[in-house]
C-alpha cells in the first residue's frame, strides 16, 4: 500500500535539497540585488559554524528586539503596536481604560518630581539644623510616585506590561516590598549603605497609598489627566 | 498564552531578566545617589 502524502526524506537531504532550490532560484534571476542576497544567504546558511536552526542566529535576533523595543520612538507604546498578551506573560488582564497613565508625563509623577528636586536642591542646602521631615521622610514619601512610573514605563516597552493603565495596587505593594527589603535591609546591612528605619517603610507605603488613590480616583478629576492619554487614543482610533 | 512555543518562553525569560537588571540597576543608582 503506498504511503500518503509526501514520501519521507531524511534531514539532511531536505537541507541540501533546500539548498539547492535557493542556489537555483538565485541563478534564474538575471542580475541585481535579489540574485546577490539570495547567494549570501545560502552561503550563510550553509557555513554557519552550528548549522540552520541553531540556538545562536535566534538567540542574536532576541537580543536585538530587546534593544530595539528599549530604544524605540515613544510610538511603540501604541496598543497596536503592543497588543495584549503578546508576550506579556499575561501576568495581568489588560484593562479597559487603558491609555490613561501617561508615565513620565504623569501629573503625579512631575509634581512629585518638581517637589522632590526642590527639596533636594533649595530646601535641603537652606536649612541650618537636621529637620526629620525634610532630610529623610519627604524623600522616602515621593518614592513611590517619582520611581513606579519609571518603572512601569521600562516594563511597558519590554512588553511585560498589557496596557497603559494607571498603576494597579499590586504593583504598588510589589515595588513598595521591594524597595524597602532593598533599602532598609539590604542597603545597610550588606551594602552598609543607608539606615534601617522602620518609619521610612511606613513613608514607602504612605506615599504609594497616597499616588494610588490620585492614580486610580484622581482621573475623573480632569485637571489630573494625563496630556498624552487623548494623543494615544486618537492615534488608536 | 498566545503561544507555548520556545521562542515565546524565551523571549520572556529574556524580557524578565532585562527588568530585573534594569531593577538592580535603579536601586542602586538611586541607593548611592539619592
């Protein structure tokens, strides 16, 4: 009885066999860049020092998405261009308000920033005795609100993040526990770096309770809205 | 998942080892420097 469908060949025949198509197609073309690219890429192909299909071209090909996703135009932040649960993991369901944090152009985050290198530069150097406040917990209160954007937008063009939505209370909490077991265990006690304040977590968490309620609460107020989300869903649409 | 393939997992892999390290990163600059 006679076998269905294409007989079996074994690999290394269908290679050559490949091969050979490609060496025979680059020959009918008469001249040009179609004939030299379809030559080069079968010399490629057949020199490669670990054989088609290898581990290495493939690796190589990742590692320039990253880098291209980490350097590209602030347009491939667009949802098309991020659909979600491509490669995300799906750690999260995208919401259906997404578009509506703006990251570094967050209202939130720019006025925490202003406040932030405000202390740091005019408050801080003006003051003639140690002030608790102003030295230490103003600074641990903006964390949350000044880092999580950053964050989030890293996270956003890697792909890890579905949407554009304001920043969800889990990872809050997440980078909150992060950031004080780094801080305020880790810091002082291996990098003998900074203190173990119990307060400051306290400050961590205040200060992430607080961006929280402007993140989410705050967008039906308009003049917290963030100027970016209207230009992504125009270009959306 | 979209795609259980290899590729997917390692791109993800991939994906999760570039934010921790852009994780480590940012702590320590902002440790020494803030």
């Amino acid at each position: 009885m006679p076998a269905r469908g294409y007989p079996k060949i074994p690999r290394e025949q269908r290679d050559e066999s490949n091969l050979g198509r490609i060496e025979a197609r680059a020959t009918s073309v008469p001249a040009g860049v179609c004939k030299e690219r379809a030559t080069k890429s079968s010399v490629q192909i057949r020199r490669h020092p670990l054989g088609p299909g290898s581990f290495g071209p493939g690796a190589a090909s990742l590692a320039r998405h990253v880098a291209l996703q980490l350097c590209s135009s602030p347009g491939s932040l667009l949802r098309a261009k991020n659909p979600s649960g491509a490669a995300t993991g799906n750690f999260c369901i995208a919401s259906k308000e997404a578009g509506s944090f703006g990251y570094w152009r967050d209202p939130v985050f720019l006025l925490s920033f202003v406040i932030y290198a405000f202390n740091r530069e005019v408050i801080k150097p003006s003051l003639s005795a140690y002030s608790p406040f102003f030295h230490g917990h103003l600074d641990d209160c903006l964390l949350v609100p000044v880092a999580l954007p950053v964050f989030l937008l890293v996270y956003r063009r890697l792909g890890l993040r579905p949407d554009d939505a304001p920043p969800r209370w889990w990872e809050i909490a997440l980078h909150t526990a992060v950031w004080s077991f780094f801080y305020k265990w880790f810091g002082p006690m291996v990098l003998h770096h900074g203190v173990a304040d119990m307060v400051d977590v306290v400050c961590f968490a205040g200060g992430g309770a607080g961006a929280w309620m402007f993140w989410n609460w705050g967008s039906k107020l308009k003049w917290l809205r963030a100027p970016a989300a209207a230009v992504t869903m125009t270009e959306l649409s | 998942m979209p795609d259980g393939g290899a590729g997917y997992w390692l791109m993800l892999g991939l994906k999760m080892i570039a934010a921790m390290g852009f994780m480590a990163v940012a702590d320590l600059i902002m440790l020494y420097a803030c």
